[in-house]
C-alpha cells in the first residue's frame, strides 16, 4: 500500500503518550519475587558496559536495581572497554551513583591494566591505577552509590596502605570481602615500556590479595561465622584447567587451603570470561574431589548485560537463591 510523503512522520508525532509508557512497560523484566522472612539481599553485576548500545541496556539494570530491596550492589569490575580517561572514569562514577543502593566496586584490567593498548588510549598502567583509585576510592572505609555503607578498608593496616580498594563487611552470619585480581594475566602482560615498577606492583598486590584472604578467613573461624564471600574480577582458573594463566596460581592456591580450614560456606563471585554460571569448580589438589563447600557464581558480562540478585537467608547464616536478571538485546531504550 503506498503511503503520501510525510505520513509516517505525522503518525509517529500522534503515538499516545500512554502507548509508549505501555510499550516500555512490557519491556521491563518481572518484579523479583518478595523476599522470604529473614532474608535480604544483594545484586552482582560486572564486564559491562562496553558500548554504547549496551550502555542502554545498563540503565536498565541499574532501573531494575533500583526497584528492588537489595542491600549492596557489586560491580565486580571492567567498568568499561576504552578510552582509559580521566573524562571516561568520572562518567561511570556518575552512572554507579545513580544506584540507589551502596556501590561496592572492585577494580578489573580493562580500566587500568590494558590502558598500554593503544585503543584504550596508550597509557601507562600505574598512572591509571592511582588516577583510578583517586577517583573510584576517594573516602576509603565508604562505598559509592546513591546511598552510602561503611566498610572496612584494607588501607586501614598501614603495612597495605596503597590498597584502599579491597574491603569487608559483614551481614547475616556472613563476611564479605572484595579482593583486587584483574584478568587476563593479572597484570603480568609484557607491554612496551612495561619497567621493574610494574613486577612490583603485580608482586605488592598479590601480597595484599593473599593476606586480606587470610585475615577473612581467620575472622570467619574466630567469630564462628557461617560463611565466607570473596568478589574479585579474574577468572582465575579455579578449575586449574589445561590452559595455564599465568599471575593468579597464588591467590586459587590460598582460596584452596583456606576453604580446607573452614568449616562453612564460601561463595567466589568472579567475572572476566563473561559467562554467567553458577557451579562448584575447585577440587582438592591432593585428591582430586571437589570441594562441595565452595561454589563460583560468575555474573554475565559484554554482550550479555544483566545482573544476579543473590538471597541470603540472614538467620541460617547461608545463601539460599542466585537469580539471573538478563535485559534482553534487543532492548534499545
């Protein structure tokens, strides 16, 4: 049927205004269910977003979030692709900031440690790791977000002062730590320019993500606590597979002799291969059995945008739901 010039221009010029609420509204996800007496719950979300047209689908997880009780948020880190700039880290500040909840961030590679390439800006990493600490990290002991939580910094002990970004709290039975391991090689990547200062930092840093595990560890035993949950960017090969990754053997190999000595719970909330998935990867070195106390829930990430509402049942001291919240791709506004 052919159609006089300038029609389709007029008929979207007399849509109703209700039409496109309705539209919008049937885009939107279901309502998470209510949560059950004596739980509460938080959002993980991670590896996103990195283009424009996911950064779309990002303001819809954060409306999401915003209309459901959750506790924290967590980003788990590779806030963005490129460019590393000033100007780009304070535009995901702003964005993290419309969370209506505490923002709890961890730091991943794409936002420091890959800013050599020459697409991301050709940076030096160590610069962009301080400017990224002063910026994300300004008030150490306190979250981001719209509404602010107290944490424990593990800047406070002076032997890790530089470490502002790794932090720990507690909530129903439950010690939560973030712990700074960025994929892909943790830093270890040979770049042109790379210097001693760079082996250092990677050295330092795993020397701090070591002892902070240690320290949750022997809280959680100390004050009898159900259960232990460490965020970290890397998929650090929990399964220690056939494709060796080079700069997180250490920090899986603490992970196991630590989850040995604990009698609880421990969830690893990771990123990096951008593969939602919750499973139980880790085994005994020795035995080769897997280690049925801890299991790995890793969020989606590019192209995939969604977050995890995670439940935890506050009296048992246990988590009792992982939820998946995918925003559809097609989803352009």
């Amino acid at each position: 049927m052919w159609t006089p010039p300038g029609t389709f221009r007029s008929m979207r010029l007399r849509v109703s205004p209700l039409l496109i609420a309705a539209f919008a509204l049937s885009c939107t996800l279901p309502q998470p269910a209510p949560l059950p007496p004596n739980t509460f719950a938080f959002g993980v979300f991670g590896d996103g977003p990195y283009e424009p047209w996911e950064s779309m689908r990002f303001r819809r997880v954060i409306a999401d979030a915003n209309r459901t009780p959750l506790e924290w948020f967590l980003h788990i880190g590779d806030i963005m692709w490129y460019p590393c700039s000033d100007e780009e880290y304070r535009n995901r500040l702003a964005a993290l900031n419309t969370i209506e909840h505490p923002v709890i961030y961890t730091p991943g590679d794409n936002e420091w440690a890959d800013c050599f390439e020459r697409i991301a800006g050709g940076y030096r990493p160590l610069d962009r790791l301080d400017q990224l600490r002063r910026t994300f990290f300004a008030q150490p002991g306190t979250s981001i977000g719209a509404r602010r939580m107290t944490v424990e910094s593990q800047a406070a002990d002076s032997t890790f002062g530089t470490f502002v970004e790794n932090v720990r709290w507690r909530r129903g039975g439950l010690l939560f730590a973030t712990v700074h391991q960025v994929g892909l090689v943790n830093n270890t990547e040979r770049f042109r320019g790379r210097t001693a200062a760079d082996d250092a930092e990677q050295a330092a840093r795993m020397a701090a993500a070591l002892a902070w595990l240690e320290d949750a560890f022997r809280i959680a035993r100390t004050d009898s606590m159900h259960g232990v949950v460490i965020a970290f960017h890397a998929n650090p090969n929990l399964e220690r597979g056939p494709d060796h990754i080079p700069g997180h053997e250490p920090f899986v190999d603490k992970i196991e002799t630590l989850a040995k000595g604990f009698a609880g719970q421990v969830l690893l909330i990771h990123g990096d291969s951008h593969e939602q998935r919750v499973d139980q990867p880790l085994r005994d070195r020795s035995t080769g059995a897997p280690l049925t106390t801890v299991t790995r829930l890793e969020t989606f990430g590019s192209p995939d945008i969604g977050w995890v509402r995670v439940v935890v049942d506050s009296v048992a001291g246990r988590i009792v739901a992982m939820e998946p919240r995918l925003m559809p791709r097609w989803l352009l506004w």
